[in-house]
C-alpha cells in the first residue's frame, strides 16, 4: 500500500504541475453547458418573409395582416416594389436575404366571396431543412388561423407550397456543407499551431530566430505550404461530398475557391497565433480545438439556427469565421449564389485573416527578442 501510495502522489503532483490541462479540463465542460443551455433550441424565432398580394382585396389584407402580427414573422412587401415581385423574392431568396415568399393570386378575394376554392403559393428555401419544416409548419398554423374567422372559407383555402434549393429537404444536403467549413478551419488551424510548437520542443525555433529572416518572413513562409495542404483537404472533403453523399454543387467553384482561400488564411493564421502562445504542441492541439471546433460547431449556425440564439451568442457568433464561410459554401452549393451575394462574408473573412496574420507576426517578434 505504501507503494501504491506513493505512486497516487507522484500522479497527483504531475497533474498539479500542469495547470493548463487542468483548467482546460474544468473549464470546457461549463463553457460546453453554457453554450449548449443558450444556444441549444430548434426553435426559430424570425422568419423573413417576402408577400406579393396580388389580390389587394379585403380577405387577401387580413390574411396578411395575420402573417405580420405573428411574432414570428418580418413581413416585407414585394407587390408593388418590382416590375417582377417573384424573380425579386427568387434573388432574395438566393441572397438568403429571405426564408420564403408568400403569393396571393389576384382573384383570392374574389373567389373567397363567391364560396369557389382557392390557393396561395408559398416558395420555401429549403437549404436549410430544419427551418424549411419549421416555416411550414408556422404557415400552416397561421393559416389555420386564419381560416377559423371565416367558417364559410375553411375547406376553400389551399397551401401549394414549393421548397428551392433542397426540393427532398434532406437534412444532409445542409449538414455537409457545413460540416466541411468546420473541417477545414479545424485542419488548417491544427496544422499550423502545431509547427512551431513543434520547433519549440525541439529547440530548432532558436536556429530560426538567429537566422536573418524578418518575423513577418518566416509567418508567410510558414502559412503559404499550409495553404497549399488545406486547399488540397477541402477539395477531396468537397469531391467526397458529391460523390458518397450526393450533394449538389449548383454555383461556380471558382467563387467557392476564392473565399475558401480567404477563409484557411484565417484558420492558418489563428493557427500560428495559438503557437506562438503556446509551450508545447499538446498545449497548443487543446487550445486550437478549443478555438475552433467548438465555436465552429455551436455559434456558427451550423447546428442550430442564428436567429433561435439569444443577442450575445449570436453577438459572439460574429467573431467566429465559420459563422460567414457556411453562408457562402451553403449559398453556392446548395443555391447556385453568385460572388456579389458575399460581399460582406468575403470582407469579414479578410478583415480576420489580415488581423490574426498580424497578431501572430507581433507575437513571433515579442518571443523572438525575447529569446535574444
């Protein structure tokens, strides 16, 4: 027993000797409850949604009166604003500006009135399963509603619904996508964080830092190769997708490239942050799964919907890259999205990787003169 005691000390004096693992240990598990217990709900709690009343009657105004006092829809009004109401709703749709759009035909009130069946059309985007069956199902209560004011119209009224993008709405056709921005921010971020905690162990980072390469050198030098690697993981992640999954690839691939090449700067570049802060390269692997799979995975909108989140996980979700890089991979595999949809996603990917590539560069130099 003094043996076996004396080992139970020398174990519980190495763990004690590590106090980074032991935070990282005590400390993921409340910030995974925290995240899952704000984050974690299908509910959606905004439907933006597009109306073309082309009716304009006196039945058609109620009915859309009673999609705008529902809370959980935006109504915008399409009728009058466009030459083309519906190729307008179809681009917003595309933008993933809007979730669906609502069509009243123009003899909806009067064929109500004179006790003859009618429909209204809804066109669902369905790029996102979930929240393509939620919005069903939040249109056919309303409607449901609405039909209990008029007894007379009850069994008049029909829902012609058709869902873009996703018209099976197979839950997979979403998730993959998604799933390979989490990958390949995970990758690039891991490859990189562990290079140079690699040669910190090794003690090769001196012969770096006497070299007469500059800081910012030796980050670029560093990143570029990773670059090259991760490009060629997304594409055989992405031609896996197709061909074992089936999923769609509907837009243009050189668009696809160039914000995937923007989006592994940033992870490259997180990647060499966490290494140069870090002592070694288990240090390093924690923090950078930490960093990226996590928030990748829960405030993304990868799982769960934006909108269903509370204001300051979805004010967090902000500052994660895989947040922007799922609207674009989504929008141009599932929807067929052209560059000037992302204007805003690509500008914030490159805002990240020109911050984080300076952050690393700043801390390289700082690590270096101290080494000096």
């Amino acid at each position: 027993m003094k043996r076996v005691k004396a080992v139970i000390v020398k174990e519980f004096a190495h763990i004690l000797r590590d106090p980074t693992s032991l935070a990282i240990i005590f400390i993921m598990p409340v910030l995974m409850m925290l995240i899952y217990g704000y984050a974690m709900s299908f509910d959606l709690e905004r439907v933006d949604a597009g109306v073309i009343d082309y009716s304009q009657g006196e039945i058609s105004k109620k009915l859309v009166k009673k999609f705008a006092n529902n809370r959980y829809f935006v109504i915008r009004d399409l009728t009058a604003a466009h030459a083309d109401p519906i190729t307008e709703g179809e681009k917003l749709l595309k933008a993933g500006k809007l979730k669906e759009v609502i069509i009243i035909p123009a003899d909806f009130s009067k064929k109500l009135k004179e006790g003859r069946k009618t429909e209204i059309g809804l066109i669902i985007d369905g790029s996102d399963s979930n929240v393509a069956n939620l919005v069903f199902q939040y249109n056919e209560l309303i409607v449901l509603d609405f039909t209990s004011d008029f007894i007379d119209i009850k069994k008049l009224l029909k829902i012609n619904t058709k869902i873009y993008f996703n018209p099976e709405v197979k839950s997979s056709f979403f998730f993959i996508p998604g799933l390979i921005a989490v990958l390949l921010v995970m990758i690039s971020a891991l490859l990189t964080s562990l290079s140079i905690a690699r040669e910190k162990e090794s003690g090769s980072i001196d012969l770096i830092f006497i070299s007469p390469l500059k800081s910012p050198e030796i980050i670029i030098g560093k990143t570029v190769p990773y670059i090259v690697v991760s490009l060629i993981a997304g594409c055989f992640i992405l031609i896996f997708a197709r061909f074992w999954f089936g999923v769609p690839i509907k837009g243009n691939l050189l668009v696809l490239l160039l914000f995937s090449i923007l989006y592994i700067i940033s992870g490259l570049s997180m990647g060499v942050l966490i290494s140069t802060a870090s002592p070694s390269q288990k240090i390093a692997m924690l923090v950078t799964l930490l960093g990226t799979l996590l928030p990748s995975l829960m405030l993304s909108g990868f799982i769960f919907p934006l909108d269903s989140m509370g204001p300051v996980l979805r004010g967090i979700s902000h500052i994660v890259p895989a947040t922007y890089f799922l609207k674009i991979i989504r929008g141009v595999v599932l929807k067929g999205a052209e560059l000037k949809h992302f204007i805003p996603e690509g500008l914030a990917l490159l805002v990240f990787s020109v911050v984080l590539l300076i952050l690393s560069m700043i801390k390289f130099n700082l690590n270096r003169k101290k080494s000096a």
